[in-house]
C-alpha cells in the first residue's frame, strides 16, 4: 500500500462520497460544484453555488396515468417557462396515445405535471372510438 494513500481507511472515502452524494440530490447540481475550488474559501464557493442554483432552470417532472395505470416521473426536465411544459406535456401525451391507443376502444391518458414543490398542469386526452356499422359490412 503506498504511503499517505487513503485506501488504508475506507470508511473516510465511503463517508466523503455519501456527503458528496447527499449535497448532490439537496442542490440538484454534481458534487464537485459544491465543494470548494483550491484556494477558494467556503464563503466564495458558497456564494458561487447560490448563482448557479439562481440561474438553474425549474425542473418540472411528468407523471403518466393510461386509465388507471399511473407511472410516477423520478427524473424529470429542466425547462425555461410554462410555454415549454405544455408542450412538453403535449408531446409526452402523443407518445403515450401512439402507444396505447391503437386495438383501445376507450382510453383516458393524462399528464399529470409538477415542480419540486406542487403541481403545475395537467393534460388530458380522452379517446373514444364508435363504430357506426355493424362488424362484417
């Protein structure tokens, strides 16, 4: 083992990755934004880190329900305004219709979107199909 490696404690490496991991998912950015640069104090990398989370985009997540089937969004997107989460609703929509639609005869797909903090928009498509003439014509 080399001298001075950190190898010879393990639970000081396990424990530094699970702190970076936590400050991870508490401020949605990588680790190594939040830990400070070689010769930055912690006040500057403090303040560095508050402009960025300042200037990050929303992240909005979009939960599917296909009649009652519902699959929860744990990844989500970052987009700019609300203009750009209906259409992304919009889009999530078609493709859920262009996957389940075909061989339905009625179907209730929706969109069910939220931010880190509430819900924001939901989309709804209802489907109905109605045959006309009788089978066999």
């Amino acid at each position: 083992m080399e001298r001075g490696s950190l190898a010879a404690f393990p639970g000081i490496i396990s424990r530094r990755s699970q702190r970076l991991s936590y400050l991870n998912r508490i401020f949605n950015m990588p680790a190594w934004d939040l830990v400070p640069a070689f010769g930055e104090s912690q006040t500057q990398a403090g303040t560095q880190m508050a402009l960025q989370r300042s200037e990050r985009m929303p992240h909005y997540f979009f939960d599917t329900r296909n009649d009652d089937d519902f699959i929860e969004d744990d990844v989500g997107l970052e987009l700019p305004d609300l203009k750009a989460v209906k259409e992304q609703a919009a889009l999530s929509l078609a493709e859920l219709a262009r996957d389940v639609l075909p061989g339905s005869m009625k179907r209730t797909l929706t969109v069910e979107v939220r931010d880190e903090r509430q819900p924001v928009m939901v989309a709804k498509l209802l489907f109905e199909a109605i045959i006309l003439v009788p089978s066999g014509q």
